[in-house]
C-alpha cells in the first residue's frame, strides 16, 4: 500500500526493521544486544517507529505548509492517550512485519506492546474524545494540530487499602524517556503573569512588569490510519526564564536562589485530576493562561509566516475550545490584536468571533467554570480590563434589544455580581466563538434551553449546534478486539482498510444475523475475550471467575450523578435473593460477573465512600458459598484506557446509568456497543442515539426522563414520600448496609444519607425500574441465548454512526469550513 511505503525510509521490510532495532540499541540506548530485556527490546522497536512517524510528520508539515490551506486547531487541557506503540503500528500498515522482525531478535510483539505505560494526560470522558479526534483528524487529512500541556505528573495511580479505601499515589510516566515525543527545544514562548495594566481610549493597552515563564514545545506525532498524513498535538513545558536568582546564590541562600524557578516548573507538574467539578485554584488558572498563552502566539506566528493580511486570520485558521477551560485564549487573542498588531478593537472583535468555536461538555452547576475576580486580577490584569470592555458592549447590546430587563442582563453578564465577583467563562465562550455545540442530542437540546437559553434568544438558534461523540475504531475495535475485526472483515467482504475509515460498512454483517455458523463464530469471539479478562482478574486479584458467566461492566469516573451506588444496590438485592432460594432454585439462576472500576477525584469524599462500599460488599458476597456460583463483584483497581481496552471487548452488558439529563453523551457506551455488550441505560446522552441506531429493543432502557428530573426534584424538596413507601425493596437494602452485614456500618452513613435525605440523583426514583430492566436481561440472556446473539449482532452492526471519524468531519464541514489536505 503506498502510505507504507514513503520514498524516504519508513521502516517496511523485516531486515531494515530488525537492523534498525539493533542499531538503536546500540546506539540511542547504548547497550549490547545479547542481554536485551524486554524493556530494552521495547526501546529499540519504539525508537525505530518513531524514525517513522517523523518522516511522516515532516512530510505532512511541509506539505500543509506548502499548501497553506486552513487548518484546525484543537485546544484541550487533556489528551489521555493510552498506549501508542500499538496504534502507532496499525496505523502505518506495519504491524506484521514488525511482529516478525522482532521474533527473529527473540521477543515476542504483544508482550512489547504490553509494557508500554500509559499516556494518562487527562481524567475521563473528555480527555479521550481529545485523543480519538486527533486520530480520526490524521485519519481523515484533515489539518489539525491539538495543543495541550505536557504534564510532567499524570492522572493519580489508584490503589485499593485493605479497608477498600482509595489510596492516591503519583503517576511519573515520564521518568523513562519517552519516545513518543519530540522536544523542540528551540520552539519557546515568554508568558507573562501578575504585573501591572494600562488601558487607554480607544480599549487598547499595554500589560507590563510581573513575571515571565517560558513555554517549551514537546511535539507527538499522531500517524493517520491507512494514509501518510500524520499530525501533531503540541504539548507546552513550563521552564523558568533564567535559570536562577544569582543574587541570592551569590549570597549563600540557595534555597531563594531556586525559588522561583521551581515555581515556574510547577506550572506543568501535574494534572488536576477532577472530573466535572470546578475548584478555583490560582495554579490552575495559570495552567490555563499559559497553556492557551503559547499556543497562540505559535498559531500567530504560522499565520504571519504566510504573508496574509491580520483580517483575513479566521480564513486560515479555526479554533475549537475544548470546554471552557482554553477560554481565555479569547481575550488573548483580543490583547494580541489590539495591543500588539494595532487592530481597532471592533476589528479585533469581528476575527475574534470569526475564529473560535466552544465545545460544551456538562451542564451540571458545579463543573461550569467561574473564578473570582481579585485572583484573576492580580494574575491577569490586562484581561480582566478586555473582559471589562466586552462586557460592556454586550450588554448595551443585549439592553437594546429587550429593554428594561435587569434580571435578564443580571444572568447574560460575564460578570457574576456578589463578594466577590465571579467572571462566567461560558458566557465568555458564547460570546467569543462562531458556534457553540453540544455533545449529543439531548445535552444539545439541554445546553440551548437551560443553561444557555438567553444568549440563544439573543443570537439565534443558528449558533447552537449538536455535534455526537464518536469513537476511533481503530483502537475501540480493531486493536482491541482483533477477532471481531477479522470476523467482519472476512464477512462482509471488504477490506479492513476501508471499512476501518467508513464504519457505516459494517451493517454487511446484518445479512449474517440468522447465519447459524456466523453466530457461532460471534459467539466464540466474545467468549475469549471474556477468557482473557478472566486470566487478568485471575492474575491481577486471585480471583477465578467463570467465563461462562454473564459479564456486567461498569467502567467511568466514580461520580454521583453516574449512579455506581444504584448499580450496587442492585447487585445486594440479587445477593439477597439468591440466598433467599432454596439450592433447588438456585439452580435457575443467571449466574454474573459484576465489574466496577473507576477513579475518584481525590477531594471527593463521597465518591471515595462509594469505592469503599463496592469493595467491601465484594468481600462478603465473594465469600459466600451459597451464592459464589451464581454472583462475583468486583472492583478492577486503577482504571485506565489499557484496561479498558480489555474490558470493552468482553462486557455481555455494560452500565450507564446516569440520572437523566445529568450525562452530556457518555463514549464508553459507544465502546461497549461496537463490540457486542448491550447496554442496560437511562434516557440519557448518546444512549438515546445508540437505541436508535441499534432499535429500541436492543436497549435495556429504564428510569425516569429528563423532562421530569426537575419536577420530581421539587417533589423531594416540598411532599417527600420515604423510601419504604416508594420502593420498599430499597428501603430494605439500605437497611442492610445499616445493620452492618457489610462491616462498617458508620462509615457508610453519610453515603446512604445522600439517597434518604435529598436524593438529588433519584435513586429512590428510579430503583424499581432499574429492577425490572435487569430482569429483563436476566430472563432474555438465560431463556434465549441465541436472540440474545442476534441483538448482539445488530447492535455490532449499527454502530456506524458512532465513529470519531463521522464527529471529526461534521466538524470539519460544518464548524470550520476546512477541507482534506492528503499527503499523496
Ligand atoms: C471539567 C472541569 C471543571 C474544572 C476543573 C477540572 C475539570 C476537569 C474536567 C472537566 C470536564 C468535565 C466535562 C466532561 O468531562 N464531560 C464529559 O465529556 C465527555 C466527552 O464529551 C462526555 O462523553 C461525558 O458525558 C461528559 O461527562
């Protein structure tokens, strides 16, 4: 195929790779080959597939330069990568003759791919959509660079304490060298914080004084699959100006010698590892600031380096804000504009709102980001005062068009009045960009009538989009199910490489659905990849489980509003119920596997409460001999995207059960769906387009609907009914936990106060439904097994919509006016 075969030397025949391992053993690491660990091997292999990507990433950046079309820029705090080795491979078309090269040097490929540490720059949902874009982007040709922090510290490593508590420990991914990225040691940019302000008549300034640090650019090369296009993400270092205060070292005090350069460095440290939750840490919003700071005064300098005219800025270059946290890149944007280039400000303006785009990604209150307005001033003087300025015209403009509306321009503001103030970086995102959107329909729907409902009856519902999640296929499908991808290749006749990058082809499969052999084979695929993550489990926990059992998975943040509490309060009922039966009965029983895994942020009391409980219900459910046939729990510790990886492939059902309304899309939905696992749900983000996709009846729906949530809230609030009225079945269960059958009973109380007392996520609602919704699942799995195959099937089959590919050019098309650039 031609994208493997670049005219300057990516590596395709065994003997230029295997020679090439060797020489960077020899060299880059600087060791002998005949006492090579697999550490060592994995080095060697890792270094010459860079050697690749780089010749295509050369190749690519000249020719986009060459071309100058416009391109797309991807602002996110997070990228959680995963592993690279093994993408990286597929992507070029290389894999098999690697696999063969290294053989023949004595390792074994998979076990290479294997001690790859993951790249966990980011904390859930959000981080990996990021990382699934830039595959698809390369994928697709499209021109786009994402820009992020390279933090030195990424998400926390979970362990479990004997007391089921989660214990943090750091994750200091870097402190092998890593392969994957490329310093650019001479790619630097000053940032200036704190100092002092100056802002005249015509709302142009000068910002001076303070402090600087310097942005140091890392480059990590993103190999599109089954194309030479390789693009880039650009993650930025902190590095202190000058190296230290000499003064001071001169005077003995070295301790205040090195002073502020550690506080430069501690820019870039660490991830701050909440998961839609807000904390208004100074340190974070300078993570912030620099972060979208260097990113563009780097887009900037590739513009000017085309000889474009400043007006015509928004025609080479797009903008997407990953949620609001790039959101000063908006009055940044203004201040280089304005200060710097000299534009009027009603110019500046007009490139500004011409340029960038918001993403929203969660309307829960507490993840909307504010910050106080004296942190903010003594950080970011000059900003606060455009922000001022902005605010300013908006609302003469807002007032002019509804007059007389206080409480209206009260709420639109960007600033929060109160002591003290609060800037609203939404509203500074609405404002700022082109086009808002959505991550699914519904939360679409949900951002335009809630949350932003006002500044759509402002501008019109034609800035309010929806664009819907999607996964890559390459990893969620082909790397992580190999099986089922042959499977579908072979059935439907076309090769992997284009079905790879156009997903709808895999509704072919539908043909086979009633194909006895065809089942049998789907049937088979599935159930080794429930063997395979039996032998994890075994090696990882001790624990044997049987593979024939349903497998229940529950795998995302440990969060409230996600609901893992009603999850587990459902496997006590089954608990409890099995051993109600006699052994006779028992006999009948679906026998399941229950699966949980998840982080909690560190800060989050009742989350980490939640962990706990699952763990220690584990332990006295496991060690039940009347039940131990029929039911297993457990808590999978320190969930990753290579544990995923081996999850998604093996779920018979997987769980999302967020309150509805409260889960903007969900991708893991996405995941589990693609291969094979039906979905036991509520009516909420993309669960409602993957129903109709799939059908309804492949779904196991249950649970109050979104339209209602607010009402029902208002009943808790004002005619409470108690739980042993709305589900005596629940009401019992909490019971349970409070007479301390699962140890501890103290330590859970403030848990099970959270559902007694205000039940802001209607478990109590929603319990009996969630029930009969497994019942379901129960008797269909145990009475129809081959139905249940066929669902299976269907639901592979029309997943095509789902694909990242599918997001990337709805974005491409439709929010940034941006087309194929392909590397021929
Ligand atoms: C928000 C915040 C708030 C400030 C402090 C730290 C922090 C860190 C992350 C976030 C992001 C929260 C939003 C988020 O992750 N949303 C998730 O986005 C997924 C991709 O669109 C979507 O599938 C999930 O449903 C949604 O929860």
């Amino acid at each position: 195929a031609v994208w493997k075969s670049g005219l300057r030397g990516v590596h395709t025949e065994v003997p230029s790779i295997a020679k090439s391992i060797v020489n960077h053993v020899q060299t880059t690491l600087a060791r002998q080959a005949y006492n090579l660990d697999n550490a060592g091997a994995y080095g060697a292999v890792a270094h010459t597939v860079r050697d690749d990507l780089i010749i295509n990433w050369n190749d690519t950046q000249m020719h986009y330069t060459r071309k100058a079309p416009k391109r797309a820029y991807y602002l996110s705090l997070e990228f959680l990568m995963g592993r690279t080795l093994d993408n990286a491979l597929l992507n070029l078309g290389t894999k098999d003759a690697y696999k063969e090269s290294v053989a023949k040097l004595g390792f074994n490929v998979e076990d290479l791919i294997d001690s790859e540490r993951d790249a966990a720059l980011g904390n859930g949902g959000l981080g990996r959509l990021a990382a699934c874009y830039l595959d698809s982007s390369a994928s697709q040709e499209i021109p786009l660079w994402g820009y992020g922090l390279r933090y030195e510290y990424g998400m926390f490593q979970q362990l479990i304490a004997t007391d089921g508590s989660q214990l943090e420990a750091p994750d200091p991914w870097l402190t092998h060298a890593n392969p994957w990225e490329i310093p650019r040691l001479d790619v630097t940019y000053d940032v200036r914080f704190y100092g002092h302000a100056e802002r005249f008549d015509d709302k142009n300034g000068i910002w001076s004084g303070g402090q600087e640090v310097v942005a140091v650019a890392y480059d990590v090369p993103i190999p599109g699959y089954a194309t030479k296009n390789t693009n880039n993400i650009r993650l930025w270092k902190s590095a202190p100006k000058r190296g230290f205060d000499l003064n001071s070292f001169n005077a003995g005090d070295y301790e205040r010698a090195v002073e502020s350069s550690n506080s430069a460095e501690a820019l870039t440290k660490v991830l701050y590892p909440n998961d839609n939750h807000m904390v208004g840490k100074e340190l974070r919003l300078k993570q912030q600031y620099f972060w979208t700071a260097a990113s563009l005064a780097d887009i900037m300098r590739r513009f000017k380096n085309t000889d474009k005219p400043i007006k015509e800025f928004p025609d080479l270059v797009a903008i997407q804000l990953n949620d609001t946290h790039p959101t000063l890149a908006i009055p940044e944007l203004m201040r280089i504009l304005v200060d710097e280039e000299e534009v009027p400000w009603k110019d500046a303006w007009e490139i500004v709102t011409k340029t960038f785009g918001f993403t929203n990604h969660t309307v829960l209150p507490e993840a909307l980001e504010r910050w106080p307005v004296p942190l903010f001033q003594h950080l970011l003087p000059r900003h606060l005062q455009i922000i001022y300025d902005i605010d300013f015209e908006f609302l003469q403009a807002v007032e002019k068009k509804f007059p007389g509306d206080r409480e209206k321009l009260a709420r639109m503001s960007l600033i929060q009045e109160g002591m003290p103030q609060y800037i609203r970086m939404a509203n500074l995102a609405v404002l700022g960009s082109k086009k808002v959107n959505g991550v699914a329909e519904l939360h679409s729907q949900l951002v335009r009538t809630t949350i932003l409902k006002d500044f759509v009856e402002f501008y019109g519902s034609s800035k309010f989009g929806n664009v819907t999640n999607g996964v890559t296929p390459r990893r969620w499908l082909d790397q992580c199910n190999p099986d089922l991808s042959n499977l579908i290749t072979e059935t439907i006749g076309v090769p992997k490489t284009t079905w790879l990058k156009d997903l709808y082809l895999i509704k072919g499969i539908l043909d086979k659905v009633d194909d006895e052999t065809f089942q049998k084979k789907f049937a088979a695929v599935k159930r080794k990849n429930k063997e395979r993550l039996a032998a994890y489990i075994h090696s990882t926990l001790g624990v044997t489980v049987d593979a024939s059992a349903m497998f229940d998975i529950q795998v995302k943040r440990i969060h409230e509003y996600k609901r893992q509490t009603l999850n587990l309060l459902g496997v006590i009922h089954r608990y409890l119920s099995i051993k109600a039966l006699t052994p006779e009965e028992r006999k009948k029983v679906n026998k399941r596997v229950v699966i949980f895994a998840g982080k909690a942020a560190p800060g989050y009391y009742i989350a980490k409460l939640t962990i706990r409980l699952i763990v220690n219900v584990a332990r006295v459910i496991n060690a039940d001999p009347d039940t131990a046939e029929y039911l297993t729990l457990l808590f999978l510790p320190d969930y990753s995207v290579s544990l995923a990886e081996l999850l998604v492939p093996a779920s018979d059902i997987s769980q999302h059960i967020s309150t509805a309304g409260t889960e903007a899309s969900g991708t893991s939905n996405m995941k589990f769906t693609l291969n094979g696992g039906l979905l036991v749900g509520t009516v909420d983000g993309a669960n409602i387009e993957i129903a109709e996709e799939v059908g309804e009846e492949n779904v196991f729906f249950f649970g109050h609907l979104a339209a209602t949530v607010e009402d029902i809230r208002y009943q808790h609030a004002y005619h409470p009914v108690p739980v042993e009225q709305k589900s005596p079945a629940l009401a019992r269960i909490l019971n349970e936990v409070s007479s301390g059958r699962f140890g501890d009973a103290h330590v859970y109380e403030p848990l099970l106060n959270t559902i007694r007392q205000s039940d802001y996520y209607l478990l109590t609602d929603d319990f009996d439904s969630y029930l009969e919704a497994q019942k379901m699942v129960d008797d269909i799995y145990s009475k129809d097994p081959i139905g249940w195959i066929k669902r299976s099937i269907t639901s592979v089959a029309c997943m095509g919509k789902f694909s990242s590919d599918r997001a990337i050019m709805e974005y491409a098309e439709e929010y940034w006016n941006i087309e194929r650039v392909k590397l021929e």
